[in-house]
C-alpha cells in the first residue's frame, strides 16, 4: 500500500535531500496522512527512516572503506557533515570515526602495504 510505496521511494532516493512532499506524493497520499500513518505501524517519521538508511550505509562505509568522515557523509545525502555527525552519534551512540575505530573490517593502510611489497 501507500506506506510500502513511501518506504520503497525513500530507499530509492536515500542520497537525495528529503521532501515530506515527494514522498507523500509517491506513496499516492497527503504529507499529513502520511506522517500518521508511519507514526502509527513504524513509530517514526519518514524522515527518521530516511535517516536510519543513511546511517546504516554510512556504516557500511566506515567499517569497509579509506574514505574520510566528510566523504562518507556526502556519499548518504548529508550536504552538512555537522548533521551528519549529530543524526550518526544519535543513532548509534558514538561518532563516525569512534565508529570506524571501534569496527573497522579491514586492516591499516601501512600494513595493507607492507603485505602488499613482501613477497608470500
């Protein structure tokens, strides 16, 4: 229904900046409507879900990349780092790099270099 439709079109648009408007109207229902009926099956608004797929790509990203805290904000539709870092640290109760520290999946660069010139 309309809710499946508002979810799949945010999904869609993860990197794009929100609009309750957009979404209302891709889900075939008024803004007003909307926000109720989100409210009522999933406890948040769109925006909070939109916010819950950016901070899980972003740690994705954290976890499997080089690429800096500034990077990664932009990369999940963050125009502002500084909210970027509020909406993660709210989310998952610490900030992006204490993120990447604390669960990084891959080695450091300078050991990713050695092993690359040793010979196995």
């Amino acid at each position: 229904g309309a809710l499946q439709r508002a979810r799949r079109w945010l999904e869609d648009h993860v990197t794009q900046p929100y609009s309750l408007e957009d979404t209302a109207r891709a889900a075939a229902t008024s803004p007003r409507t909307l926000l109720r009926w989100f409210a009522n099956v999933y406890q948040q608004s769109p925006l909070d879900y939109l916010q819950g797929l950016r901070v899980s790509q972003a740690c994705v990203l954290l976890q499997t990349t080089y690429a800096s805290v500034e990077q990664v904000a932009h990369s999940c539709g963050y125009q502002d780092v500084g909210t970027f870092r509020r909406v993660f640290m709210r989310q998952t109760g610490v900030l992006p790099a204490d993120y990447r520290e604390r669960f990084r999946l891959r080695t450091s660069r300078k050991r990713w270099s050695d092993a690359k010139g040793s010979s196995l």
